[in-house]
C-alpha cells in the first residue's frame, strides 16, 4: 500500500469542513454539488438511498455529529455535512456544476481529472508540478481500497470521523 497515495487520498476527503453550528434540526441546507447522494445510514460507505441535484433546498430532520439526516420530498437519507451549505449556492456555475472560481473549488472537484483545456493552461504556467501529482493519483488511486480510506480517516480523526 503506497503512504503517499493514502495520505493524499484521505487528505482529500479530510478537507471538506466539519458541521456547522448553524445547522439545526428543523432547519435547512442546501446542496452544493452538482448530484448530492442521501445515504441511507449515517457512515461514509452505506448505501444511496437518493440522489438529489445541485442547490437542492433540504429540511433537516436531525444531527447526528457531522451527519445530517434530512428530507427533499419524496427523498430522504443522511448527508455529510461538508456537501450542503447553510446558504444556496450561487447560480454561477461552469457546465460541470463546479464554481468558475479556482478559490471557490471544493478539493473533491478539484481533483477530478482534468480536462484537455486544463492541460494546456497547466503546461502554459509551468504547473506541471500539480499535472502530474493529479495523472499519478489517477493512474494509483486503484491502489487504495475504500476499506483503507476508510480506516486511516477514522484512526486520524478526519473527514465525517471527526
């Protein structure tokens, strides 16, 4: 098992924010990823029970750490804290959901692969630093099981184990 692509795998995950006090029971959240999946416990690995889409108005039922338990209609389920926002999110968004803004990317969407335009800006500034830690995490991120993911984040206290 590789220690980089764990630790940079696990550290993705633990950079999302913890619950907010303003979230309350009874009150609302807003989703803020193009399609937000509702599990159907409370643990990072269970089941999607559904998927809703993206500034998604929810109704919070209860808090469970940094778990809510929430409703959109029909759709009911827990979510991590760290994928819903107390305000809606902004309308600008680029065609793939995520904000135009570099500053304003989650480090969940910033690490998805990137797209050809990218590659070309990141050869154009000299960031092949950063082009190729995201190509090696691709052609590793196979390495690492969820399982593993799973157990490093719970024993360091990260992400939704907080």
């Amino acid at each position: 098992m590789n220690p980089k692509l764990l630790a940079l795998s696990a550290g993705m995950l633990a950079a999302i924010p913890p619950a907010s006090a303003a979230f309350t029971s009874g009150g609302t959240a807003y989703t803020k990823r193009v399609t937000t999946d509702l599990l159907s416990d409370s643990k990072a690995l269970a089941p999607v029970s559904a998927h809703v889409g993206y500034a998604r108005k929810l109704k919070i039922d209860q808090i469970k750490g940094v778990w809510l338990h929430v409703k959109d209609g029909g759709n009911v389920g827990w979510v991590f804290s760290g994928n819903v926002s107390e305000d809606k999110p902004a309308e600008n968004q680029g065609m793939d959901g995520v904000p135009l803004a570099a500053s304003q990317t989650s480090a969940t969407a910033a690490a998805r692969p990137l797209a050809p335009a990218a590659e070309e800006y990141a050869d154009r500034k000299g960031l092949a630093e950063a082009k190729g830690d995201v190509l090696w995490f691709e052609a590793n991120s196979d390495a690492v099981k969820s399982e593993q993911i799973e157990d490093y984040l719970k024993t360091n206290h990260k992400g939704e184990f907080q």
